[in-house]
C-alpha cells in the first residue's frame, strides 16, 4: 500500500482510503450487516488501509456507531473522517432531500456544527476526530458566510476536538474561499473514470493548493467493479439515481469493460482494483475513497493501492473510456 499525506497534516494516509456509506443500511443501500461490516472494518485495517470515512447522515448515525464499535482497541491505527452540515433534527436551512421519513437540510451554522461535532465524538467513541469535513454546501440565501464556517472549524482544531479540516461536494470557488481563511486539508468531491471531466480544474487546483482530492463513488456505486451485468436488478437509491445504471449506458460500461478486462490479467488483479489503481494514478495527491462492506471487496480494493499502472496501460484504459464517453 502506498501512503500519501492529507494535506498539509502530518496525517499519512494510505491512498485508498475506506467509506462505510453502505455499511448504513438505510434506504440509500438497503440493509447491511453491522457484524460483516465490523470485519470489513478490521481486514480493512490489516490490509493498510488507514483513513477510514463516515458521516452521521449516513443511517442517522448509525454508520459512525458501527466505526465506533470496529475501533474499540484500533483508534491509533486509524485515521477517521466525518462530516458536519446536514441536519435531519432542524427546521431551518435549505432542504436537500426528503428520505425515510425525514427532511435532510443543509445546516453549517457555528451553534450547529459544535453541536454535531459532539454527537460525532460520542458515536466513534473518541475524543479527536482527523479529519472534519463540511458535507454539502450553505446555498446562497441562506446563513452563513464560509468565512462562519471555517472560523469555526478552525476554532475546533485549536481546540484539539479535530485534526484536519475537509469540505465536500464543493466548486472550485468554494474550495478558494475556504483556503483563503485558513489551512484546508481536503476535497471530498464525485470523481469516477465515468464522471471526471467536471474535476479537472478541481484536481489542478487542489495541487496548486497543496490539498488532498478525495475522489468518492470511484467505482460509481459498483458498476465499475464487474458487480453488475445488463440483467442485474437495481435496488436502492444510491444507484437508482445514477445515470450510468440506465439500459442504454450500461450496455456501454460493460462494453468498455470488457475491453479493459485483459489488464486484468496482465497485472494479475481484479477489474476493481485496476479502475482503483486508474483512479490513484490521476494525480499525485489523489487519496481514492471506495466502499466496501463485503470481506471480497475490501480485499479487491485494498490491491488497487498495489498495482503499479504503467502509463502505456493508463493511456490504453482511457482510449477504451473515450468509447463510452464520445
Ligand atoms: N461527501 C459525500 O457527499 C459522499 C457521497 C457519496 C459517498 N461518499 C463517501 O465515499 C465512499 C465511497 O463512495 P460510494 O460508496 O458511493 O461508492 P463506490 O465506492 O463507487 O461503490 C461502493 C459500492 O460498490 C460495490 N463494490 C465496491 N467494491 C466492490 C468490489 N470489489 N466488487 C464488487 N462490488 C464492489 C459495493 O456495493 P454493495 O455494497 O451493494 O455490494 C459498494 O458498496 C462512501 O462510502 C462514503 O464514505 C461521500
């Protein structure tokens, strides 16, 4: 596994890094098996993998209680981020969806994030988390400034309550006015080989910036590790969502797929962690974060931090992209 440093931290983190999103078991992934999911956890660990990814909108909690639990006796041999900003207890901010029978808002108020902040802690069972990341973004119209935001963060990490400071789903506006407050460690933003070319500036930016791009739904939610064919009924809205889960963009994944397949071969790996080491190859201060929540997968995954691409390959995967992306 190589490992690469967030940010401007003295954080060294292994360059595919786990989410435990699924591992919710909420309507998003369907139900999950918290025992299987502390397994993944620990394998995940023995694997190298060290920066381990949650959220306390994923599963209302739960996922974090679940990371919590697995890290009993680990925490100093992991790094863990979770988020702030989306509140399914407020009635005020703007409203990003409804889903089980909750109203999900956007909420990055100081009296918010401090209290989040805690609520976190006390679901992990620790007392600093690594990295603290803002999840979606206060849209115009509605308090506060990220000037508010980051003041706050900022006063967190003074307070040793957090590490490193992270923010996600954001455009490269965004990510200015953060860094122009302070030091910003992180970008935690939709990148896939399917769904790169809206990061592209982002990516350059985060370099000229000396921050870490964290690249989520790398394997977009499956598809791109073989997991589904033509005929593979989709459950679940994390995929119903997703554009390439369609009939007609499938039959052009699985094309392209088959035609990346023999480097399979050549490399003696999976077709997911080849697209994982594809991903990793993208940019030097790329740090890859894939879900997992079967012992098969993390194990796939955890190799693409393995396979030494080289370019000639790298250059031939995206001839076979530009198939299904003309
Ligand atoms: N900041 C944000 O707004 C945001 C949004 C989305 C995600 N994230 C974070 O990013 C992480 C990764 O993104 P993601 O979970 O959306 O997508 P992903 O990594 O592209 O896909 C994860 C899913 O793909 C399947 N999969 C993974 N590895 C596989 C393998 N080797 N073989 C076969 N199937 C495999 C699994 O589906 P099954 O579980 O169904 O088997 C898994 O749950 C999340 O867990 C979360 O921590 C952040």
């Amino acid at each position: 596994m190589r490992y690469t440093k967030i940010g401007r931290t003295d954080i060294n983190a292994s360059v595919v890094a786990l989410g435990t999103w699924a591992m919710a078991g909420d309507s998003n992934w369907g139900s999950s098996d918290d025992k299987e999911s502390i397994e993944v956890i620990h394998r995940a660990i023995d694997l190298g993998i060290n920066l381990i990814d949650t959220a306390p909108a994923y599963g209302f909690g739960h996922s974090e209680e679940v990371l919590g639990q697995a890290l009993a006796g680990k925490r100093d041999k992991v790094f863990v981020s979770t988020k702030c900003g989306l509140r399914w207890d407020a009635d005020s901010g703007y409203v990003q969806m409804e889903r089980d029978g909750v109203v999900l808002r956007r909420v990055l108020t100081p009296d918010s994030i401090r209290l989040e902040v805690e609520r976190s802690l006390k679901n992990l069972k620790t007392d600093y988390i690594d990295i603290y990341i803002t999840h979606w973004q206060t849209m115009s119209g509605f308090d506060p400034a990220i000037a508010v935001t980051m003041q706050t963060l900022l006063e967190l990490k003074k307070a040793g309550k957090i590490r490193g400071i992270g923010i996600a789903n954001v455009t490269a506006d965004q990510i200015k006015e953060y860094a122009a407050q302070g030091q910003l460690d992180l970008v935690q933003n939709k990148y896939s080989m399917l769904d790169r070319d809206a990061q592209k500036d982002i990516l350059q930016l985060c370099a000229d910036k000396g921050v870490t791009f964290q690249p989520y739904s790398p394997l977009e939610r499956g598809i791109l590790a073989g997991k589904i064919t033509a005929d593979t009924q989709v459950t679940g809205r994390a995929r119903a969502a997703n554009k390439w889960y369609l009939p007609e963009n499938r039959a052009k994944v699985l094309a392209m797929l088959d035609k990346m397949r023999p480097l399979c071969g050549k490399y003696q790996c999976s077709l997911s962690a080849l697209v994982v080491a594809w991903t990793a190859a993208q940019s030097p201060n790329i740090n890859v974060l894939c879900g997992s929540r079967h012992l098969a997968q993390i194990q796939e995954n955890a190799d693409g931090g393995n396979v030494p691409l080289d370019p000639a390959d790298i250059r031939a995967m995206d001839n076979c992209l530009n198939t299904v992306l003309a």
